[in-house]
C-alpha cells in the first residue's frame, strides 16, 4: 500500500521501520504542510502522528482523501476525544505503545475492501457491483484499483504498466489494453455500463457510476 505519515514532530522510526518491512511504500510529510502535500496522487492511507486524538484533523483529512484509510497514532488516553475523532472521519486511533502489526493488519483489511462509490466495492479480487460480484483476474483487480485511486484521471497503458511492474520493469502495455476491454466488455454485458472508459489517443479512466 501508498501510505502518507504524517508528522508534527520526529518520525516514529520504529513505525517506519516495521511499516517498510511489511511491504508498504511510505511517504513521510510534516502535518503543517498537508495542502501542498494533499496535490500529489490519493494514497491507499493516511497515518497521522498526534499527541492527542483531534477530531479537526480527522475531519480535515477524510475531506482530503475519502477514499483513504485514516489511522490516527497519539501518545494520551483520551476515550471521549477518541470517539469524536473516530465519528469526525478517522478509521482507527491507536496509543503508544504500539503493536505495529495490528495497525498493519487494519490498513491491510482496508485495502482488500475498498468502496469506490456508486455501488462499487473492490473485495479481495472480487469487484462488487450493486450487490453482485464479478471475479478478477490479478491483473485485472491491479488496473481498477489503480484506477479507482484516481477518478476523473486519464491514465496511459503505459502509465498502468509501469505503477504495476515499476518504472525500470519492462511490460507490455497491449495486455493492460486486452485486460482493460476484456473487464470492460464483462461489466457491460452484465451491469450496462462502462465501467473504464477509453479516452482516445489519450488513456483510460475509471467510471464508477453510471452515467458520469
């Protein structure tokens, strides 16, 4: 997963440490800065490392990234203020000491069900529509998950290709257009709508509800 930490003071190195091991991509930013930080792509969640549990941030951030999981550290038992910034937005509040792996492991369950709006749930490799679910290929569930994490935006197959295999890796951006049309064609025949649609001499874009 994409995570965003952000940071009012020094950086839990520990936190860093273990969340790299884990597997996660971790972009460290101070919390003061977060409008110029909020213009880069949406991450998959956002930890921000607080003294105490601020609903203002909660709020501030899911207006930000709606579509992020939201995981707030702080350093006081504050049961009430934990509450209010659960309700203002936050996914989980976790206290110092920390057991990293249970925080991984909600950022983890975060990222196997992710709605995407207008009916739309991305599970496991199972793309949820209305109710029903439509089975993806590994591929397949890699290209709408990147996708969803950008709506509105125009992506390359290239661009695709390379978010999946890495900027040095070297792919085949026809599969991501085969697989694209393949996703594509199923949904329509079964929901009647496009779900990516191709932008020509451009890229594709993910469209998550009918009629956008």
């Amino acid at each position: 997963m994409r995570l965003l930490y952000l940071i009012g003071g020094e950086a839990d190195g520990h936190l860093l440490k273990a969340l790299r091991e884990l597997g996660h991509t971790v972009e460290v930013a101070r919390a003061e800065d977060i409008l110029s930080v909020g213009e880069t792509d949406d991450p998959d969640g956002v930890i921000v490392d607080l003294r105490a549990p601020s609903p203002d941030w909660a709020a501030k951030l899911a207006s930000m990234w709606p579509s992020a999981f939201q995981v707030q550290v702080t350093g006081e038992t504050a049961p009430d203020l934990a509450a209010a910034t659960l309700r203002a937005g936050a996914d989980a509040c976790f206290v110092r000491p920390l057991e990293v792996r249970e925080i991984a492991g909600r950022l983890e369950a975060a990222a196997r069900r992710r709605a995407i709006g207008g009916g739309v749930t991305l599970q496991d490799r199972r793309l949820v529509i209305d109710g029903e679910a439509i089975d993806l290929a590994p591929r397949e569930r890699l290209i709408v998950e990147i996708l969803a994490q950008r709506p509105g935006r125009v992506l390359t197959a290239e661009e695709i290709g390379e978010r999946i295999w890495g900027a040095e890796a070297v792919g085949d951006p026809a599969s991501i257009r085969a697989a694209i049309s393949r996703l594509g064609a199923r949904v329509l025949r079964e929901h009647g709508w496009r779900l990516i649609v191709g932008e020509r001499g451009r890229g594709y874009r993910f469209q998550p509800r009918r009629g956008d």
